[in-house]
C-alpha cells in the first residue's frame, strides 16, 4: 500500500474535528517509538529549546559513561548508534542551530573519550565525517550563531 502524498494528508486533516484528530493522533503514537518521542518532542520540549539541548546532552553524557572501553568494535558500535540518536533528536527539533550544536557536543564528548578515537580509523573517520558536516552546515546560519558554534569548534582542534 502507497501512503498518500503530505499534501493530501494535510487537506483531509483540515476536513476533521477536533475529537477525530485527537484520536488519530494517540493512534498514531501507539505504532512507532519515533513517533512517540517526535509528540513528547511537540507536546512537551518545543517550548524551551534550550532545556531539550540540555536533556540531549545529558543523555549523550550517560552513553558514554555507559560504553564499552574494552573493545574498539563494541565501542564503535555504541558511537555509531549514540550518533544515529543524536541525529534523530536533532531532526525532532528542525532547527540547524540544535543539530549542529548537538553534534559539536558529541564531536566534544567523542575528542575526549579514552582510549582515543584516533588511533582506530573507523572512529576517526565517523569524527572526520561530522566535523566536515558542521562546518559545511554553519554557512547557512546567522553570523553571530556562526562566531559561537566557531568558539566551539576551536576546542576541537
């Protein structure tokens, strides 16, 4: 079955009432934890970016108090899905500022991990990869964002 296009599903929620959305809404939260975490995001944490940032990054803190340090697989394994949920986190928000400050953080946390991400290619690389992301992402945003996400970028390097 192929969903219908964004347009149309817009034009038909505009034809409910206010009981019938809300029910489709909860339905719609039951089926996907993605959709869950996208109406806690909507509901809850849209008001105050600032406190989701830090909700994110205290998250990000305990991943990597929790990784396993005895393997370079086991630790890759655990960047690469701390990394996949901070993308996630940051598309809830929809705002390049998040995103970019989010993953600086993690660029951060990730600079300062021991044993060293540089002495394994793989994680060097994934590092290399959102460092050239960010930098190529802070061109669209505001000069002043960019001289403050730049203090930050500085602390990696």
């Amino acid at each position: 079955m192929k969903p219908a296009p964004a347009k149309e599903i817009r034009d038909e929620l505009k034809h409910q009432d206010r009981e019938e959305l809300l029910q489709i809404v909860l339905r719609l939260s039951r089926f996907k934890k993605e959709n869950k975490e996208l109406l806690t995001y909507l509901l809850f944490d849209a008001n105050d970016e600032e406190e989701y940032k830090q909700k994110v990054k205290a998250e990000i803190d305990s991943e990597f108090a929790a990784m396993n340090r005895n393997n370079f697989y086991y630790t890759k394994k655990s960047m690469r899905k701390l990394l996949k949920n901070v993308k996630k986190y940051s598309r809830y928000s929809g705002k390049k500022e998040t995103e970019l400050e989010l993953i600086i953080y993690f660029l951060l946390k990730m600079n300062d991990f021991k044993p060293s991400i540089h002495r394994n290619k793989i994680l060097k690389n994934m590092y290399d990869r959102q460092l050239e992301l960010v930098k190529r992402n802070m061109e669209k945003l505001h000069e002043d964002l960019q001289y403050d996400l730049n203090l930050e970028l500085e602390k990696l390097s």
